[in-house]
C-alpha cells in the first residue's frame, strides 16, 4: 500500500476537493491509503466522510487587513498570496515540509498549491499537479499576463516575478535546497494532470500540452425536483457573495421558467424570502448529471468542472464571474460562442435579457452542441483510472528507479 497526499492551498468552494475525489476513490479500491490536507475544511466532511478518508488543516497565509491589487499575472497572484513576505513564507513552508516528514508520502498532488510546491522541492518522491490549468502556467519567462484585455508592461510583469522569485529563492537558500531558474520551475513536476479541454483552456500561449479533460463531480446530490410552475428549465450555481444575487434573484422569479437554485451556506430564513412558485433555493448541491440533462439553461460563476458539465451536455450557459480565473473563462465561452458573460461590476445587470436571448438562440445551442459531439466520448470514469493508473506507475518507477512519462487522451475520438 502507498501514502498518497492530495494537497490544497489556495481558491474557494468545495469543487477542488470535488475534482479529485473519483480519483481518490480509485486509489483507495486498489489498497492506496489517500490522505487530504485542505484549504478549508468546512465541505470535508460531507465529501469525504462517508467514504473514510482522513483530512487535515493546511498550512495556510492568514488573511490580512492590507487591500491587494488585482493579480494581472500568476506572479501577481502569488504576491498576493504572501509570496511577497519572506518571512511568512518561510513559516509556511517550513510547516509544509514538518507535515511531509511526519506523514511520509510517497506521492503528492498538488491542486492549487504553490507554497507546498516550493516545500516539496526537498522531498525526492514523485509530484504532480492536478487542476484545470489556471495554476498550472505555461513554462515561460515571463510568466504572460492574464488579462488578454490589458495590455500589462512586459517589464510590469518581469519586476513582480522577480519580486516573487526573489522570496522564494532566499526561503530555499535557508532551506539548503537548490533554487529557482525560473519561477515556472516552481511547476516542474513528474505529471501535469491538466483537467481541461483545450478550448477552455486558460493560457492560449500553452504550447504540447496534455489535455486530461475536466475533473467532473455528477454522481452525488439530491434528485432535482422542478417547480411545476414555468416552461423551460433554468438551473443556477451561484454563492452568497455575489454582489448582485438579490438582483439575480427577482429577475429570475420573474422569467417564464422553472427554476432551481443551488446555494451553498444559504440560510432557510433566505430561502423562505426569495423561494417563489416558480423558483426553488437548495443549500445543498443537486446531482449535477441528472441536472445537465434536464435543464435548458445553466447560470453559474465560470468553474471550469460546472461549465464542462454543461457544455458536454449541449446546454448554453450564462457566466457570472467573481474573480480573474472565471473571468478568463467566461471570456472563452462568449468568444467560442457556448453562452454568454454579465461582469461583476455591470450597474444594472439585465439577466432577464441575456437568458430570453439564450433560450432563443440557436447559434448558441449548436456551438455547445457541437463541443458535446467532439467530446462524445470523454468519460469521468475512465478519466479515473487513466489518472489513478499513472499514479500508481510513477510510484512504481521511483521503487524501480526508473522513469516514464505518458500523456491521457482527451482528443475528440
């Protein structure tokens, strides 16, 4: 039996523990002890009780009172996240590797995790990073700014990556451990689970990547049970701190549609106020297959794993982005044609419009449509396996001493 660590340290919500969790189920039939060190532990244990996996607290950044500016690049991003402290993240790290050494991996996946990436420098057992790409950046120097839009200095971008190589290398310094050349060799792993089609892939300047599809979360959840009132059928994914939820919400009581809402942490005292004839709030997530399947319309943030769902189910979606990941997203949907994109920062957001324009409108339905047919025979299950295998090769190599290198086929077949 193998250790094997999945580890979590930066992002929000329940979908990174969600992503992983076939795998881990995988793992843990075939004999593998799977261990979860998380971000946030408040969904750990309705994902992962019922199945018996241990979870653990990871060393994370507290927040501080300082306001950052936006990230415009994965440098920038890593600044905000205390790669500008050398100090903090000297302590960070140095917890990162006092919990590799008491629990003795002997594989780790990365989902989202940069300082345990630099901690893990140290340890000579295989790495790999699994997520949908937007922390995984291609290896380049300077890492590309992340706003297509903006046209970011490329001496802007060099200084905050110096600025943040520079912390980095002074902790490795300390740590006795060779430094950085670069800061994408922070990412040089033995795999790169890239969950993601190429299409919605983050960074256009990815050059031989290997595309493993998205990480999709569709068996667990409550059977959806629809409002009888309404024609057509919108599902939304949103949370309580989207600016303009409220705004959201009576526009949808208004549709001609029947609407189910997911959520999560909504009080009932919410759902009492905004539920309607026509409109049903859930705290709790719904079986997402059975979802795409009967909806006509999905509203969500822009995850990639809830937009993938939707989208290889032929749906159009309407995206809501909170932040600069989701944003890159809903920009790939508006310019592929999947689905349209209402900005946080929109004064007055008509969603009512958007979503008439979306359930009339062919051009959107036959461009998902088609993506679905590319992708008609991507599997979650046997995405699983692929990955659960290639884990258990790179074990087995180290044992061995050798080394592999092979890629999961996500093409369309």
């Amino acid at each position: 039996m193998s250790r094997i660590l999945y580890v979590w340290e930066l992002g929000a919500g329940y979908g990174h523990i969600a992503a992983f969790h076939a795998v881990a189920q995988w793992l843990k039939r075939r004999g593998h002890q799977v261990i979860f060190v998380l971000k946030n532990l408040e969904y750990a244990d309705s994902l992962l009780g019922k199945d018996g996996f241990d979870y653990l607290q990871a060393p994370i950044r507290w927040p501080g009172m300082q306001t950052m500016p936006p990230a415009s690049s994965y440098p920038g991003i890593l600044k905000n996240a205390g790669f500008n402290d050398e100090a903090g993240l000297f302590g960070r790290t140095r917890a990162w590797l006092s919990l590799y050494r008491y629990l003795q991996p002997d594989l780790i996946v990365f989902d989202h995790a940069p300082t345990a990436l630099l901690a893990a420098r140290m340890l000579s057992i295989p790495k790999v990073l699994f997520g949908n790409g937007f922390f995984s950046p291609p290896r380049l120097s300077p890492l590309p700014g992340l706003h297509p839009m903006l046209k970011v200095p490329e001496k802007e971008l060099i200084k905050t990556e110096a600025e943040v190589l520079q912390a980095a290398n002074s902790v490795l310094q300390r740590l006795n451990c060779p430094t950085l050349g670069m800061l994408a060799d922070l990412f040089s792993v033995d795999e790169d689970f890239l969950l993601t089609f190429p299409e919605l892939d983050h960074y256009p300047q990815r050059s031989n990547a290997c595309h493993w599809g998205p990480a999709l979360y569709q068996s667990e959840g409550l059977e959806p049970r629809w409002p009888s009132v309404g024609d057509g059928k919108i599902f939304a994914y949103v949370r309580t701190d989207y600016a303009n939820l409220e705004t959201l919400l009576q526009q949808l009581r208004t549709t001609a549609c029947s609407v189910l809402i997911h959520i999560p942490g909504v009080t009932p005292a919410f759902i009492q106020k905004h539920n309607s004839a026509n409109l049903h709030i859930s705290p709790h997530p719904y079986k997402i297959s059975d979802i795409c399947q009967q909806c006509d319309l999905a509203i969500s943030h822009g995850g990639v794993s809830t937009l993938s769902s939707f989208l290889l189910s032929g749906k159009p979606v309407l995206v809501l982005p909170m932040q600069l990941e989701q944003w890159l997203s809903a920009m790939k949907v508006e310019a592929l044609g999947f689905g349209k994109c209402i900005a946080s920062e929109t004064k007055k957001p008509n969603y009512r419009a958007a979503i008439s324009e979306l359930l009339s409108n062919f051009a959107c339905k036959q461009a998902a449509g088609a993506l679905a047919e590319k992708y008609a025979g991507f599997s979650p299950a046997r995405q699983a396996n692929d990955i659960g295998l290639r884990c258990e090769a790179l074990i087995d190599s180290r044992r061995a001493g050798e080394s592999s290198k092979v890629c999961g086929a996500t093409e369309a077949p």
